[in-house]
DNA sequence: ATATTTTGACTGAATGTTCATTCAAAATAT
DNA sequence: ATATTTTGAATGAACATTCAGTCAAAATAT
C-alpha cells in the first residue's frame, strides 16, 4: 500500500504540513467528482483515493461539507486569479483583453475535463445551497461587469449598435454554455468551443476582431 | 394534510389510473429536485409532496433510479416536443425558423424556474451516469444539428463567411448558458435573456435577422 | 551523544443516522 | 369474492462522524 519511499518528503511523510493535507485531500475530491459526481463522493472515496485514512477527512476539515466548500473555494479561486493574471498580461486595449479572456477560459490549465466535471458537480446543487451559490455566482458577477466595461468601450470606439450589457451576457453564457457542452459532448475539443468563440466576437465587433486575431 | 375533498377526481380519487398515478409522482419529483437539488430529493420528499405515502414509489417505478430516468424522459420529451411544435408552426424560410426556435426556448411554459432547477440537478449528475447523460445527449444533439442546418441555408442565401458549424455550436451554447444564469442569477429575467439570445443572432446574421425581427 | 518525554498528525473500529426497499395488512374497486 | 392499489412499520445497507489509541518526529533532559 505504502510504496512511496523517502522521495517525496510533502506527500507520505507522517507528518505533512497541514496545509499540505488539505490540499492532497481537496485534490482527491476533485478526482472524485469529476469521476463520481456529487452525490455519489463519499468521504471513503476521497480518503482511498487520497491513500488516507477514513477519518482523516473530518480530522482536517471538521465535515463532509467543509471539505466541499474548501474544494469549491479553492477551484473558485483558482478560475479567478487566472483570468485577471490573464487581463493584467493583455494590454490595455479593449480588443486586447476581450482576446485574452476568451483565450484563458480554454487554456489548457483551467479547461480540463476533470475540473470541467467537479464544477459541473457543484453547479448542480449549487441552486439548492446557498453557500455553493454565493461561491459560484461572486465571480460570475465580476467576470460579466468586466465584459459589460469592455464591450462598452469596443462600442464607444467602433460606433457598434448593440447593447453592451445584452453583449456581454451573450458572451458570457455561450463561454459557460461551451464549458458544458465540452464536459458532456465528447466529441467537441477544447480548440474547437474556442475557435466557436472566437468565430463568434469576429462576428460581432467586425472592426476590431478577426478570426485570426485582434486588428 | 390530505385537504384535497372529492372534487379533483383525478388526484385523490383512491384509485387513479396508474398514468396518472405516475405523472403526479414526476411532477413531485421535478418540485423536489427544483427545491432540494439531486443529492436531498429522497423518495420520502416525493411521497410527500404528491400526499401518498411512502412505499408508493416502489410500487409504481419499482426504483428510486427507475422514477427520475421516467423524469428526465418527461423533461425532455417535453422539451423536444415544444420546440419541434415551434418549427412546424414557423415557416420554411431559415430565419423565421430560428426565430421561432429561439422564441421557444424562453417560452413560458418551457422556460420556468422549476423546470431550468431540475434539469440543471440531473446535469450536474450526468457525467457519470450514462443513462441521463443519453437522455440530454440525444435532444441536443439534433437541436443542434437543425441550427447547423439553418446556418448553413443562411450562409448560402446572405454570403456570410462563417463556419455554420462553429455558429450553431456558439448558438445553442449560448442558449444553454443563459437558461442555467436564469436559474443561478435572481436578477436575470426571461425576457432580458431572450433579449440578449436575439441580440446575438440579429449581430450575426445582420442581413435576415433585427432585434425586432426577421426582415 | 543518548535516552526520555511531549506533541500532534493519523488510524480504523464503533456509533448513530439517513434512506431505499420490502412486505403484511388495510382499503378500495370490480 | 377477488384483484388492485395503498399504507406505514420494519429491515438492512451505506455513510458521516467520533474517539481512544498509535506512531513518528521534535523537544528536552541526562
């Protein structure tokens, strides 16, 4: 069971930092999500599938449901200092920026199935929990007001008709909408819902995006 | 708790057609998973909420597993029928067909808070239950092959240069965000969505499709 | 340096709860 | 009288949680 030697000092030695754990135990509940779904991950699957204990759960995390709101906290967080990592790197032409936040949302990082399946697992409960909600709903707010400022701008620069908030929505639910088709269908790849992206703001702000790029 | 008097001779008459006996078991259901999520809807909640009791479950879907797959295939046949019925009322230019599609969509009958809470508790669950993931799959993908098709027949009439595929994956991606931000988001209406759904096709097919109609 | 004590992470068996399912009896219909 | 439907208590399996004990390493004493 134990095969792990003296290598890897984090990951078996008796005593792993705290934070250490944690995190070893939130990445066993993703895996289990995304293999499981929610109502199928019990804390025996986290722990095996960490190589722990049964009771290791509740000795770092109190409870099953702590555990799973660390674990959204933590994928919540992750999702959002990678798009704003990716507007800070993006000039400050709007153009720019709506490129670079499309791009990130199918970067290879944060676009994988399994992350695409733990977040899919939450979003289904999340109408039922509150807690979920405010977690998955915080930054959704912040993601769309971003997108309303720079189609706002795209529009004061390219004399578009559109509504900007009407467009930003629109945006924003084709990106989510193509994150759950790519967990569901298995036959669509992350560069092609990118490439429909795409395709789809080359559409819209014809002045200033192509597929190829910004103009 | 059993309030109801002789009047509603389907719904409490001791005996009731097993149909009926079925359906207002589903509609249970959908309220439970609608109120309670996938993982807290419990064959007692739905026992419950139709006023029978508790072992009337097994008796008629003889498996907790057997009563939502018969839900789920209540939803989307529901589903499917609606927007098939749309199709057939709109005429057979492309552009009237994708308006009548999307004005579907958000119909009120099909597009309830409900209704979008309970299909979103069984996608949530699907990756890894093959069985539902087969029952969404299926409508979808011939959803999303008519809008392949109506793309195509507007690219040939308007000289769009878009890949029609690409568009109606962006399309009903779309579609698909904005019903789960209209279960997710207290702020978002039915007809904001609409609004932001038309928004985006009138800026893609400029030449057929305004935000007050088809030309 | 070596032995002893203390610390705190970790384990896994035991416990109690929740829940789907079963079924014998009751109610109702034919 | 017989067949069908409904009830609700009983059953047992699955699971989260608890906790008394184990163990490795750090701290301290000799």
């Amino acid at each position: 069971m134990n095969i792990v030697p003296a290598l890897d000092g984090e990951r078996k030695s008796r005593k792993a930092s705290k934070e250490t754990r944690r995190s070893q135990l939130i990445e066993a509940t993703i895996d289990s999500l995304a293999k499981r779904g929610y109502s199928d991950t019990t804390l025996a699957n986290v722990a095996d599938g960490a190589g722990l204990s049964r009771g290791i759960v509740n000795f770092h995390f109190e409870s099953k449901e702590k555990l799973l709101v660390a674990t959204l906290q933590h994928m919540s967080d992750e999702y959002s200092g990678h798009w704003n990592a990716a507007l800070e790197k993006a000039g400050p032409r709007a153009a720019d920026r709506i490129w670079a936040l499309i791009n990130a949302d199918f970067d290879r990082r944060i676009c994988t199935k399994r992350k695409l399946a733990a977040w899919c697992a939450f979003w289904g409960e999340a109408k039922s929990r509150p807690t979920y909600q405010a977690l998955c709903g915080m930054n959704d707010r912040d993601y769309q007001q971003t997108f309303v400022t720079l189609c706002t701008a795209l529009k004061a620069e390219g004399g578009y008709g559109y509504d900007p908030e009407a467009m930003a929505l629109g945006i924003c639910s084709m990106m989510e909408g193509l994150w759950f088709r790519l967990m569901m269908n298995d036959g669509l790849t992350r560069e092609k819902a990118l490439a429909a992206a795409i395709e789809y703001v080359a559409a819209v702000f014809p002045d200033h995006i192509s597929t190829s790029g910004v103009k």
